[in-house]
C-alpha cells in the first residue's frame, strides 16, 4: 500500500490513489486505508480513517469508471494532500489492518444474504419464480428454478447460523451466494430468450451484466477459498 498520510498539527494529509471505489461520488464518509508509517512493510503501519468526501478544491480527484452495465458506481479516487481530522483515526494508529479485516467479514456477511441476487440488491428469487411461471419450461429448467430454491433456503439459514458463530464462516455464504445470485439471472436471462437481449424494465439484462462482479468484489472467490482452507479448515497455507 502506497497511499500515506502525515500528522500535522491536529490533521493528517493523505497523498494517493484507491481504484475501485463504490459510490464515491454519493457517499460522505469513506474508509480510508493509509500508510502511516513509511518505514512499515505490508499489513504494519496502516491506519484506518473516517475520511470525509468533503474536501477543498484540488484535494479530491473522484473520476467515474464506467461499468459493462452502463452504470458508473466504481470509481477512481486520487488525494492530494485531503485532510483527515486526527479525531477520524478508527482503532489505533497504525493498527488499520485489523479493522480492514474486520470490517471486510462484515461486509462479506452483509452483502451475501440470499436475499435479492445482486448483493441484496436486484432482482431476487420471486422474480426468477414468477418468470419461470409465465414460461413453458423445459425439465432441465423446472430443476434448475428448484435447485435455486434449494440453494437459497441453505444460503439464508447459514447466514442467520453465522451470526453467533465466528467471522470467518463469512467465506461460506459469499462462495456460495455470489455464485447463486449469476445462476439466478443466467436462468432468467434463457427463460426470456431473445427477450434477453434487449434492456427492459424488469432488470434481468442489467443484472446479468452485474454478476460477474459479484465473485470479485468484497474478495475473489478464490481468496474466500483460501481463507475458507486455512482458518476454517486448518488446511496448510499455499506454496
Ligand atoms: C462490484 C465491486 C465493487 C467493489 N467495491 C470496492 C470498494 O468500494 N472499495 C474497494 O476498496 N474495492 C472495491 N472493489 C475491489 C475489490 O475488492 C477487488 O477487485 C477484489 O478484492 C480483487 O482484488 P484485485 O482486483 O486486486 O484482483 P487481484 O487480487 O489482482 O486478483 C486477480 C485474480 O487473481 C486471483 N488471485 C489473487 N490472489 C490469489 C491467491 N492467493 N490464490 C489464488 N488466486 C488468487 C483472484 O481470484 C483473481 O482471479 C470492488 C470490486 C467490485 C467488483
């Protein structure tokens, strides 16, 4: 990590660039990951800020990506010399990593609910079930629509389990969530056939178009996997 911030009389200056950014350009507070201690190497040295979105002019770059679904919710953000009050520092200077971790397990229990299929959000299993309804499936079809539905109720009941469990069984519901949420719009998206191909109001093109990033974003799929074989299941780390 390259972005840094000093401490100068009460306030900290942060000099960097974080791609990647949700909702930049509408949020009011960010958590910033800063380096705090130059000489520090990987996960040492990094603070954790509330960082307001709020800055004087030329201190905050926010530069949209545009996204495959015509949307821009990513963003790019470059700081040069933006201002963080000290009283913003989250945890222990120099212990950022720790709330990193946390707050990601958080992040990853949140998003990958089983509920709507894009992260909560989108459209949900209902809405796969009524479109299977208006349309004369094939068997294969009709088992897939009933696998999901399977899929769903396990994804839901481990999600209410982990809530008094410890935070690393988050790994499970995203794996098995975010995978689910691309089978439910790839289904819709061959139950509406060459309606599929044109953007409407019911919102499956837009939401296939998502789901691929639902098994990046929050942590790849093969990161969970390794998170999952070794503080789940005590396997030995990767060579
Ligand atoms: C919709 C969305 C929203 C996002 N929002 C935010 C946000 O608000 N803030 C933010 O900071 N970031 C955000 N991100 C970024 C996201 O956290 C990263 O893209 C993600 O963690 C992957 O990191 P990376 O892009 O650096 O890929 P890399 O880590 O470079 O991975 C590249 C490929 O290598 C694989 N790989 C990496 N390490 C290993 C390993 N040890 N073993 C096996 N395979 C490996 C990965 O699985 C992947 O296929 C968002 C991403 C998406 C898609």
């Amino acid at each position: 990590m390259r972005t840094r911030a000093e401490l100068t009389n009460g306030t900290w200056k942060v000099h960097g660039q974080k791609i990647w950014t949700s909702y930049a350009r509408e949020s009011d507070y960010g958590i910033l990951l800063a380096r705090t201690d130059p000489e520090s190497k990987r996960q040492q040295g990094i603070t954790c800020f509330a960082f307001p979105m709020q800055q004087a002019e030329g201190r905050l770059e926010i530069r949209p990506i545009r996204q495959m679904d015509g949307r821009a919710t990513f963003n790019e953000v470059f700081f040069d010399g933006a201002e963080v009050p000290d009283d913003h520092v989250i945890g222990e200077v120099g212990g950022g990593w720790a709330v990193a971790i946390t707050t990601l397990m958080n992040e990853r229990t949140n998003l990958s609910t089983g509920l709507g299929t894009l992260w909560g959000d989108g459209p949900t299993l209902a809405d796969l079930v009524s479109l299977a309804r208006g349309t004369e499936l094939t068997p294969m079809q009709r088992q897939k629509v009933a696998n999901l539905h399977i899929v769903s109720e396990a994804i839901r009941l481990t999600a209410y389990r982990m809530l008094s469990t410890n935070g690393t069984a988050a790994s499970v519901t995203k794996l098995a969530a975010d995978r689910w949420g691309q089978q439910v719009n790839e289904l819709a998206l061959e139950l509406l056939g060459m309606d599929g191909l044109v953007m409407d109001d019911r919102g499956w093109q837009r939401a296939f178009l998502f789901a691929p990033a639902l098994t990046i974003g929050g942590g790849t799929t093969e990161v969970q996997k390794n998170i999952l074989a070794q503080r789940v299941l005590g396997l030995p780390r990767e060579r």
